[in-house]
C-alpha cells in the first residue's frame, strides 16, 4: 500500500515551475482520477493536485510519487481490468503494421536522418510493439530494440524478433543500455514521470543517441489555462504540457529541430470524450472483466499460436489493409495549433 509515499513531501507546491521557473498560479486543480478505481489506485492518484506556470502554463501534479509506487503500477495495474489501456491486448493489433500514429512519427523522423538512415532504433515503452513493427517496414534492415516494463508484452516481443529490455525506463535502468540508437522513440511516455524527474530522464534519453542520432518525442497537449473545464481524467499522467513548455524543458539539453501540435483539434477531442466517457468507460469495464471478453482473448491467443490458423488470419489481414491514402489523410499526420498531441523531433546539442 502507499500511505508513506508521502511522508518526505510538504502538501503544498510552493516552488517555482521546474521547466521555466516562473511563478505557479495560485488557482490549483482537483487531480480527476475517473478511471483507475482500485483500492491501491485510488491511493496512488486521489491525493493529487495540479499546479500550473503562468509563464510556460506547464502543469504539475503534487505530491510526487514514489518511484517504487509508480513501478509498481506500471507493472501490475497500468492494463489491468481497470483503466482505458484494459484492452490493449498484449500482441500487435491487425494494423500494427500500418498503425498511422507510429507511421506519422517514423516518416517525420526520417526526414531529419543522415543518408544512411536508421540502422539501430529503440522505442521505450512499446507495448506490444506496433510501432516498431511499422518502423520494420519504414526501416528495412535496421535492428529494432525495446524497453518495455510489463511482462505481459515480452512474449510478444520475443517473437517478432525484436531486443527487449525487460524494465521500465529511469535513469539508472537507462544506464544498462549498452547500445547507442541512430533512431528513438519517446512517444506518450515523458508525461507519466514526476515534474522533478523530467531533466534527468531526458538526460538518460540523450545519453541514447548516436552523435548523428535524432530522437520523436510525443506528449498529450494539455493547456490546463484555457481548458482546464473541458478535461475528463488526468490519470495517470503527473506533468501536462503546452507546446511553449515542451519546446523550454526540451531546449535545455537538445537541439530542437522540429516542434507542432498534431492530431486532431484539442477541444473537439476534449468535448467528444466528455460527451461520450461514461458510456465508454462502462465499456471498458464490462469488457475487461467478462466471461465473453475472456473468451475472445483465448481464441485470439490460439490464433496466433496455431500455424495454419495463423496463416488464415494473416490472408485476412492482407485483404483489409489500409491504403496509402487512408493513412496519410487521418489526423495524426495533420499540424497546427491547438491540437491533442504535441510532436517533436530532437538531436544532441
């Protein structure tokens, strides 16, 4: 349980902002944590304020976590039945191979490369793997490489061949990554660190990077100034970033070669998931914790693990493939302001 996690810490942000340090607005916000609703979660995340720079309008949560609290979820309740990554099953959905955000990164990403291209890549926290499957097919050849903290994805991993680190990502895990990457990916992780952790772990990403190498980072855009009314959970995110304290906390330790909004609008995100979340997350629920959704994932599972039946599926797949044109036409390729996403691409100074 997590009663002492925070005995070191006072319960009021009095600082100033980690990334700028400008002034912390006086106007403090309710942690919402509609989402994650076990015992141990509730411990975790219900305690939480959120506090944000009037400069950069960088947002925090407060207290800080325990490392060993936060590995802890990660590990054993992050896709558990509760929460919206319940059912992100661990093996590479239908579309790994085309799957558009991670298409969107790697494209961009290749446009900063030396000729030579990609020959090492490294995506940190990849799940299952989709985006390094994609990244197999932008990359022909190059090795792929993986930090993934939940063993329910390392099966998966191992079998499309791809080097695995079995751990989360901190900078002393970082210290035991032999290998230097011309490519890494960062996408949708930088977010679920402590504020007063972000330098160093940006700091172990750079320590990453071949001298030529270029480095996708991606967040969630979340403006808490101006819509701060329109969220619907922040859990189990600890720091929330606009676009202006993105560009200053990278700044610090990288050359900043491109910086944008991306994917689709932010308040039309904002009020589609507002409208729509309890229906959804009592979606969620019903099917992560039934009888038939157990069902499903056992027959998926003999799917994949039955060469014949695997091959069908595989003919399947092939037959529903997206178009060239379906992916570059969806969102996440699209840029501008005010979007939900924040995409950047960085090297060393």
């Amino acid at each position: 349980m997590y009663e002492l996690q925070q005995k070191s810490e006072t319960a009021v942000f009095t600082k100033g902002c980690p990334v700028c340090d400008g002034r912390m607005s006086d106007q403090v916000f309710d942690y919402i944590n509609m989402v994650y609703e076990s015992q141990k979660s509730k411990e975790l995340f219900d305690p939480l304020k959120i506090y944000v720079c009037q400069n950069c309008g960088f947002g925090l949560s407060y207290p800080y976590l325990e490392d060993r609290a936060l590995i802890d979820f990660y590990q054993n309740q992050y896709r558990s039945g509760e929460g919206s990554h319940a059912l992100q099953l661990p093996h590479p959905s239908k579309d790994s191979k085309y799957g558009i955000r991670a298409s969107a990164q790697w494209t961009l990403a290749r446009m900063f490369l030396r000729d030579e291209g990609a020959k090492r890549i490294l995506d940190i926290g990849t799940g299952a793997g989709d985006a390094l499957l994609a990244a197999r097919e932008i990359f022909p050849g190059a090795e792929l490489y993986a930090v993934e903290a939940d063993s329910s994805c390392w099966g998966t991993l191992e079998q499309s061949s791809i080097n695995l680190y079995k751990m989360g990502f901190t900078p002393d895990t970082a210290k035991g990554i032999r290998e230097k990457f011309d490519l890494v990916l960062f996408s949708h992780i930088l977010e679920h660190y402590n504020a007063r952790d972000l330098d160093k772990i940006l700091t172990a990403l750079k320590n990453l990077l071949t001298e030529e190498g270029v480095c996708v980072i991606e967040v969630p855009l979340t403006d808490l100034m101006q819509f701060h009314a329109e969220r619907v959970y922040d859990a189990p995110h600890l720091s929330f970033f606009t676009v202006s304290a993105l560009r200053q906390l990278l700044s610090k330790q990288f050359e900043i070669i491109f910086c944008r909004g991306c994917g689709p609008k932010y308040i039309d995100v904002a009020l589609h998931m507002k409208a729509h979340h309890q229906k959804t997350r009592e979606t969620i629920m019903y099917k992560s914790n039934s009888r038939l959704e157990y069902i499903k994932r056992t027959v998926k599972n003999i799917l994949r693990r039955t060469p014949f039946l695997k091959n069908l599926v595989d003919v399947r797949k092939k037959l529903v493939e997206p178009t060239y044109y379906d992916l570059i036409k969806g969102a996440y390729y699209s840029y501008g302001e005010d979007r939900d996403f924040i995409r950047a691409v960085v090297r060393k100074k």
